[in-house]
C-alpha cells in the first residue's frame, strides 16, 4: 500500500473532481446510496476517505468507482454540497489513464462506436415494431459518433480497430 499525499487534490483537478475537497466524512452519501444498499462492497463515504488518505493505487486501479449509478442521491444529502456522484466521474477518468476499465463498459464503447447505440434494439423487438408497422429503426450519425470517440482516443482505450467494411 502506498500513500500519495497529493491525490485528493490530483482528483480535485481533474474536471469534475473539486467536490472530493468538500467532504467531511459525514456519511450520508453512503446511507442514502442505492448501490451501498445492495453490494456491501460499494461505500461512497470509505471511497472519498480513500482518496483523501492518498490511496490512489487501491482507488483507480479497484472496481469501486465504477459502482456508481450516477443517480446522485449524495448530492442531495451532502450537507457540504459535495458532489460524490461528479467525483466518480474523475476518479474514472483517471482509472481509464490507468488502464482500469470494466469489461462491460468497453462492450458498450465498441456498441457505440460500431453501431451509434449504446444498447441495440433485440431481434424480438425489432419483429415487434415491424408488427406494429413503426418505422424500421434507423442508425443515423454513425460516422460523427467514430470521429468523436476517435478524436477522444476512447477507439484506443478500448481496443477499437476499424475493419475495412467500415
């Protein structure tokens, strides 16, 4: 375990990150976190404390920021108006520098970068809309969506390689 004594301020530079430097342990994004509820592994108070003790390595390279559900329930309750949920988004952006991405996230970088979506429609419900006679479901804006997620380099952080169908 080492320490870096200059984390919590590496967080709070990183956009989206100042409200690390608001909490005061307090708690209450952990008693009203919908996540903690369910997966005792999940604790957004033990996560900040973390990173103000300058566990960076345990921090980005663990799977604790990657829990949040961005409903930001600990904005609400934070008494300091700390934003746990906008830090989370930090300390991923740091995680993914590290090479820390879930697999399921990078499934969805691929969908997205591949197909526009996120999530893509299923064969039933595709069958289902033609029933219904909706319009067949269209991709438009495919090619902004690669040149943005290129330009950002998430192609590369995903290990996207375009094929030459593309």
């Amino acid at each position: 375990m080492s320490i870096k004594s200059d984390f919590m301020h590496e967080v709070a530079n990183t956009p989206r990150g100042e409200g690390i430097l608001l909490c005061i342990q307090c708690g209450r994004c952990s008693s009203s976190c919908p996540v903690a509820r369910l997966t005792a592994e999940h604790n957004p108070r033990r996560l900040m404390e973390m990173i103000i003790l300058g566990l960076r390595s345990d921090v980005v390279k663990g799977r604790l920021p990657w829990y949040c559900l961005s409903c930001f329930t600990c904005l609400d309750r934070c008494p300091q108006g700390g934003d746990v949920g906008e830090a989370m988004f930090a300390i991923r952006n740091l995680a993914v520098r590290e090479g820390n991405v879930p697999r399921g996230v990078i499934l969805q970088a691929r969908s997205l970068i591949r197909t526009g979506r996120v999530i893509n429609p299923t064969r039933s419900s595709l069958i289902v809309r033609e029933k219904l006679g909706l319009v067949k479901e269209q991709s438009t804006g495919i090619a902004d969506v690669k040149r943005i997620l290129e330009k950002t380099g998430l192609d590369r952080i995903i290990g996207y390689r375009r094929t030459v169908k593309e």
